[in-house]
C-alpha cells in the first residue's frame, strides 16, 4: 500500500509531488512513461516558459530541471520507463516496465498527471492520398529537437495551436521553408505572443478560415490543395489553390489523454474531455485527483503547475484524512464561456475558477451569478479563445451560495 | 532454379505459396512493393462471405464456400483472428423481400448451411441497432469477419518458415520461355523457375500479356471505406448488408476483428491501377447510405478513411487458367476473393498436378504460425516470464494500443520482415490507435534503424520515396 501514486512526471506530476511532500507526507511515488522527468517540455526547448511562476524566460527542459531538482533533493521516489496500463476505482495501479515486468500498487490517493495528445489526421477525414510526410506538429517537434533529423523542407501547417506556430518558427530556423500556416477558423486558438514571435517575425502568412481539402503525392506529399472556408466552416470550391510542398504539419488541437481515468470510472467534462473536478481537483472518485494537461488544456505551464500544486496538497490531506465542512456547489455557464475548472466547489473557502472561452469577444464583464443575485463580475478588455481566463471567488462570497452561473457580458 | 516463383505477395499469393510449402519445392514469391500484403489485400471489407452471392454453378461460387469452409482452421494454424460472427441482409421493402428470396435460393443450391429469412422482430433481435425501416433479412451464420492483411502476413510467414522465398521490390517487368520453364525478370534481377502463377492481382493482366496471353483485362474499382473508434464497435455483431439492388450493392457496416466499426466501400469504376486517392464525395456517400441501415451512426467517431481498389476482370467470374504449360493465372480475384483464398490455393495445387508438377510431402513441414498477437494475448503470468527472458516485452512503445518494444522488435525480425513504418504498423497495430503515431513513430523509426541498420534518415513509411526525414538538422549534415 503507497500513501500516494502520481501517474505521469511531467510538470503536472512533479509540482504535484513536490506540494504533497511538502503538506506532510512522504510515501510518494511518480510513475513516468519515458526515460526522463519532464514530459512534453524535454521537446519544447524554445523559450517562454516560467515567465509567472520565476518571473524569468526559460526554456521547456530549463523549466522542466528547476522541478527535477527539487524532486531529486527531496528524494521523492520515481519509476522511469514505467507504462501504467489500467488504474481501478479501488485505486489498484498496473503498471508495467523491463526490471519488475508486470505489477500492481495499492494506492491511498492517485493523482492523475498523463497530460494530452495531438488530435490526428484520421479524424479529419481529409481526401486525396496518405503519403509519408503528414505529422503533427509535435511529432516534427521530437524529430528535430529530440532526434536531430528534418521532416521536410517546404512545410504546409494546418492549424494554428501553438505547437504548430512554434513548429513554423522552428522548421523556419532550420532552413525549410514555411509557405502557410491554414485556419478553418476566423481566429487563430493559439496564443497572441506566439502569433506575433512565430509567424509575424518571419513573415510567414496565416491564413484564417482556410483549410487543406486535399492532399497529393504517391510516396512523399508532393502538394496540398487549400481553400477558404464559408461562416459555416464548409470549403469554397472557387478558392482552391494548389501548395506544392512535402510536408504538411498539423496543429489541429489537443486531447486529455483520459484513458486510464475512464478505467477507474472518473466521470468526465464533455467540454474539457477531462474530468469533473472540485476545487481541489479530486474527481467523481474519492482519493483520485487530476492535474495539469490531462484535466484540461492550459495555455502556459506556469498555470500547470499551479494546479498540480493545489491537487499535491489536497492529496497528502487526504491521506492524512484531514476533514472540512462540505458544500456541494456546481459552477455552470452560458455557452459564452465554455467551461469552468473546478466544475464543482465542495468547500467554502477562496477559490480560483479557470475558464476559456468560445470566441473572440472585446470589452466584456464576467459576471458570477446564484440564481438572480450577482456574486462578482469582473472587467475584461478582451477574451480569447487560445487563452485561459481566471477569477477568484472569495470565501464569504460563497457563504449563502448554491450554485454558481458564469456569463459573459459584452459591454 | 525454382519449382515455382509466385507473382504477387497479396491474399492469393500467399495462400497458394503456403500450401505449396508443405511440400518438397523450391518456391519464391515476387512482390513489387516493399512488403506484403500491399495491394487489393490491404484494403478491403476483410469478410468471409457465406457463399450465396455468387451465381450458381461459378468458380466464384464454388471456391467462394469452399473457402468459407477451410477458414476458421486456416486462421486457427495461422494465429490469426477469425470471428465467426455471421452476416445479415437487410431489405427494406418487397423488391429486397423478392431479391432476399432469391439470395436464399441461390445460396442453398450453392451449399451454403444454415441459411434462413427472418422478419422484422427476429432482425430486431438479433441486431437491436438496426433501422426501424429494416423489415426483413437474410441471416448467414458462417458468414465471419478476419484481418486480411494479418492473414497474408501470417501465410507468407509459414510459407517462409517451411522454406519459401520472398522476394520485394522485385517489380516483374519481362518474362522469357525457356525450355523447362521461364524466367522472369524486374529491371535489374532474374529468378528462373519451372512453373509460374501469376497473382499480380490489378497488374495480373500486363503479366499476362508478357508470355503473349491479351485475353485477360483487369480493371480497377475504387472502394472508399471509413474506420471509427473502438466505442462504436458494439453497435452492431453481425456484418450488416444492404440488399443489392439496380442502385447498387449498398454499403455495409461491420464489427473488424480489432473491435472497430468499419462502413463502406464506395464503388468507383476508374482507369488509374495507382489511384487510391479518397474523396469528399466517398466520405459523405458512406455516410448518408451506412445511416439507412442503423439507426443512428456516430460518423464523428472516424479515426481514418482509406482507399482499396478491386481487380475486376472481363468475365465476371475469377479467371483461373492454364494458358500455356507451367504458367497459371490467377486474375480477376475481385469480392470473395479474401473468401475464397484458401481455395483457390487447393485448386492451384491440383492444377500443377495435372500440369505435371510432383507433390511430395516434406517432412519437418509445420503448419503452426506463433500469432503475432501472442504476447498482447497471454496471461499476466505468461507475460512476466516473456518479460524475464526478453525485458523489450516490459517497454511499451505504442501507447494507445499498448504495443511493446519486443513486439515491435519480432515484427522486424520474424517471417516476413517489417522494413518500413506501416510493416510495423499492420504487424503489430502500433501507430493505429488514437494518436496515430504521433507519439511512437520517432522510437519505431529508431528501432528499424538499428535493425536493418541504415541510417535514421532512410527509414520510410511504405518503401521507395516515402521517407519520414530528409536528413539531419543544421546541427548535423544537412545545410
């Protein structure tokens, strides 16, 4: 029996240990996937990253150390190379690596910590033929980054998430030649920073409301036809134009990887595709937490962290059973603002609601409804859809509450 | 010199080299592509048909429930997945009632058993998904579904395990009479051999034509198909089909032996042998058609579309010939080809008899294939030993699928040999899950490097040009 079990080592996994060892317990353990700490951030050696949380510019694995470094001194204990392959409600961990073969942990608590993947290809549906040479953008990420080898040279990107504007900066350094970067959408779900320092530096155009319609060559892409898309995201015959190109990266979003999470019968957010959490982020199921990626999409990792904290401690509180009054208040909104994390507030106490939103909209008020009484209601210039929102509910504002609405006001 | 080179590593191919693999015969298949399995074989509605959709008395017809018959031990000695999970027609008003009839009719006089016609509440029963508008069907307890190119991978495996040769990119550009048999030519490599079958499948035709036979033509008929999710998999049980009808032969819906739901095909008559391109025209066909037989089908839930094309021949029956001592053809294996592959290898092999080839049995021959879903499929206990002699079986490589170093590592190393990303893939379904190999293609690439040991650069995703990079960052070679 383990007092806690983190599944995944990443950001998300290694705040979340650190917080847990530093609320008072001490039986933690990390089960990572690859050879290293770190996750996604080993391939993501652009900088950027650390900017709220150190207040300085680092790169993803100069990110990913600053954490390693404080697991290794604490001397959390981790298992490298160690695929998890099924987590029960009973919280029964399988696990699987090459020196202890297959095996099972009994956990206290699990956090989960598995981050997301790239949405692929195949759910595109996009006609023509299937040559080598079609990628996500986090693919050609590892490949060059991680391997040291070049996917292509004359790149199409298909999306505009920020992993596909780093990859157009990124292939663009290395010598390719980035002809498009193509949005179905009339906005870009990237962040704003990433538009200007990837694509408006290097002058490479973006594309909004167009999409690739169909993809050409017999061993290696040899082009791709683009077209621009109508208000109902339907190609427009009329504008379609032929890229030749031998590459075509795709930046078409990103999926919580929920997997073991549906295993364990954690009930999901349709919106996030991960799962409903309160505001310590513990799940459906009792003593399984949920942080970072794999609970929802972040646009920053600093907020990764912040939340793995938040999930760390109230892990080692539940291992230590410390008990608080409960509430049941679920958070709901209006369509506008997409979803909340948490989705549920079970203790009265300060509380920060993370949100994204559907559009783009300018000059708004958020406003936090019980019922027809106004709770809070805060002013922003503009929202976004590529960027994560915050607003903090004091405890005497949740004193008489009994569900909380959250709507977007244009002004 | 050989007893006998086969042209074309697809279903047929195999089949026939397998079943002469049991004998005392220097075989060798030749197959243009970079792997097997690669043509009309890759991509098709991967069912064993019952039998009663052939008209009666045809080869089609015969070797169609013949095969049918042989498939379930065929799969079972191969380690492939065979599910026998019986097919259904399904007609919607009195012409399908009348054509349903008929294919009854016409299945039991070509020996199809079990056979019956059921109303609409036993096909409600049967298949609680299925349209309300559905009022009758044909139900077909052989009819199964198996993995296509798994089956030819694992034939032309044993047949190489007993002693068969396999021969890629060998592209068949010439063939020679000589006086005890032929040889046979690509651009730059001969193999000579007493007896040839030509299986070039679209291509069967032009191999014709080079020993001076024009009778044959082979035309290509596009098929889109669209693949979804595992969680639509238990929609359906039976393999679902639309009665034929002047409109066409419809579209079906079917469970695969992974647990995925596929829909299609289209049916596309076209003049490219090459085209395998699919449309936005394919998709929203399948769609808008598969719907009339479920009552609802989550066509968001695609994973991947593809493209097969069927070799249709000029005679609307297969084409199994003798034209010319110690040549057969085997041509126009179009729908139930799959079905009917073990077969039409026995009937091959009676034909070389009569053509005057001996058959003698070879001792030592092993019809047993170790399935290359053998790990995936063993206890915890059984895995944990395989762990301890081979630690590869503890690192999984494919996430999604739950795909192991080790795995990966036999499908580069067993009969016949995975050289490229998709050998991978077909062998042992890493990169076909979710994330389509996003995550795992970097670490298989590095894993056939070192195998095959080329450079990371020139591993390729189905041979010829298809590399996945084109060299080393600025940081390496490449400036």
């Amino acid at each position: 029996m383990r007092d806690l079990v983190i599944i995944g080592g990443g950001p998300a996994g290694m705040s979340a240990a650190i917080a847990a060892y530093e609320s008072g317990i001490r039986d933690i353990l990390i089960l990572e996937r690859d050879a290293q700490l770190g996750g996604i951030l080993q391939q993501c050696i652009h900088n950027g990253f650390g900017l709220h949380n150190f207040g300085e510019e680092l790169t993803g694995p100069e990110y990913a150390w600053k954490y390693e470094k404080q697991v290794r001194q604490l001397g959390i204990e981790r298992k490298l190379n160690t695929m998890v392959l099924d987590l029960t409600e009973d919280k029964v961990i399988t696990a699987t690596n090459s020196e202890e073969g297959i095996f099972q942990i009994q956990a206290k608590a699990v956090i989960l910590a598995m981050g997301c993947r790239e949405r692929s290809k195949g759910a595109l549906n996009i006609a023509g033929s299937r040559p080598a040479g079609i990628f996500s953008a986090g693919t050609a990420q590892k490949f060059i980054n991680m391997k040291g080898y070049l996917p292509g040279k004359n790149v199409v990107i298909l999306g505009s998430g920020d992993i596909g504007l780093i990859m157009a900066r990124r292939m663009t350094l290395e010598g390719a030649k980035v002809h498009a970067v193509c949005e179905l959408m009339p906005y870009s779900g990237g962040l704003a920073r990433n538009i200007a320092q990837c694509l408006d530096d290097f002058g490479i155009e973006l594309k909004l409301s167009h999409t690739v319609v169909e993809i050409h060559g017999k061993d290696r892409v040899e082009g791709v036809t683009i077209a621009k898309v109508d208000e109902n995201r339907k190609p427009i015959a009329a504008t379609r134009e032929y890229i030749p190109c031998d590459t075509l990266l795709l930046s078409v979003g990103l999926i919580p990887e929920n997997e073991l999470s549906k295993a364990a019968n954690v009930n999901l957010c349709r919106t996030t595709n991960g799962a409903v959490v309160d505001q310590d982020r513990q799940t459906s199921v009792p003593g399984i937490f949920a942080c970072g990626n794999v609970l929802h999409v972040h646009d920053l990792v600093d907020f990764v962290s912040q939340e793995a904290e938040i999930a760390g401690k109230a892990a080692a509180e539940y291992v230590n059973q410390v008990q608080e009054a409960s509430a049941n208040i679920p958070l709901t909104t209006d369509g506008k603002i997409r979803y909340t994390v948490p989705q549920v507030i079970t203790k009265k106490k300060d509380v920060t609601v993370y949100f994204r939103v559907g559009d783009i909209y300018k000059n708004v008020k958020i406003n936090v409804f019980d019922g027809e009484k106004l709770v809070l209601s805060r002013k922003r210039p503009k929202v976004a859809p590529g960027e994560m929102e915050s607003i903090t509910i004091k405890a005497e504002q949740l004193e008489a509450a009994t569900q909380l609405h959250f709507a977007l006001e244009v002004m | 010199m050989y007893d006998v080179v086969i042209i074309g590593a697809g279903v047929v191919g195999g089949m026939i080299a397998r079943t002469l693999s049991k004998y005392d015969l220097q075989i060798c298949i030749l197959e243009k592509e970079n792997d097997v399995a690669m043509g009309a074989t890759k991509a098709n509605s991967a069912i064993v048909h019952a039998g009663f959709d052939a008209h009666e008395g045809s080869l089609k017809a015969r070797l169609n429930v013949r095969g049918s018959q042989m498939m379930e031990t065929v799969c079972r000695e191969l380690g492939v997945k065979y599910i026998n999970n019986g097919s259904l027609v399904i007609g919607f008003d009195e012409d399908d009632r009348a054509t349903i009839q008929a294919l009854y009719q016409r299945g039991i006089e070509n020996g199809v058993a079990q056979l019956r016609v059921v109303d609409k509440a036993a096909l409600k029963q049967l298949e609680p998904n299925i349209s309300d508008n559905a009022v009758c069907a044909l139900v077909a307890p052989t009819g199964a579904i198996v993995c296509p190119y798994d089956l030819t991978i694992a034939a032309i495996g044993n047949a190489m395990d007993n002693g068969a040769e396999l021969k890629c990119n060998f592209s068949v550009e010439n063939i020679q009479k000589t006086e005890n048999g032929y040889k046979v030519f690509s651009c730059n490599d001969c193999v000579e051999s007493r007896f040839v079958i030509n299986c070039a499948g679209l291509y069967s035709d032009k191999i014709a034509a080079m020993i001076g036979d024009d009778s044959i033509c082979v035309h290509p008929r596009k098929g889109e198909y669209i693949l979804l999710d595992k969680e639509c998999g238990n929609l359906v049980s039976h393999t679902i089909f639309q009665t034929p009808s002047k409109m066409g032969k419809g579209i079906l819906v079917s469970l695969t032996v992974d647990g995925n739901l596929l829909l299609g095909p289209t049916s596309v008559d076209i003049q490219d042998k090459e085209n395998k391109n699919t449309s936005e025209e394919g998709f929203a066909d399948i769609l808008e058609k598969a719907q009339m037989s479920l009552q609802a089908i989550p066509g968001g839930k695609a994973i991947t579309s593809f493209c097969g094309l069927r070799a249709v021949g000029n005679t609307g029956d297969f084409i199994i010939t003798a034209p010319q001592k110690g040549f057969i053809h085997t041509a126009g294996i179009e729908s139930p080809g799959l079905s009917a592959s073990p077969a039409i290898a026995e009937y091959v092999t009676n034909m070389l008899k009569d053509n005057g080839l001996t058959l003698t049995e070879k001792a030592g021959y092993n019809p047993i294939r170790v399935s290359s879903h053998a790990f995936r499929e063993a206890s915890m206990e059984e895995k944990n030993r395989m762990i301890r002699e081979e630690p590869a079986y503890g690192r999984i490589v494919c996430r999604c699928e739950g795909v192991t170093e080790g795995e990966i590592l036999d499908a580069i190393r067993r009969n016949p040999k995975a050289t490229d990303l998709d050998g991978v893939k077909r062998r042992t379904r890493a990169q076909m899950g979710r994330c389509q190999g996003g995550f795992c293609s970097p670490y298989i690439i590095e894993l056939l490097a070192a195998q095959l040991q080329i450079p990371y650069e020139c591993v390729t995703k189905f041979g010829g040009a298809s590399t996945i990079n084109i060299g080393k960052t600025k940081g390496g070679q490449l400036q």
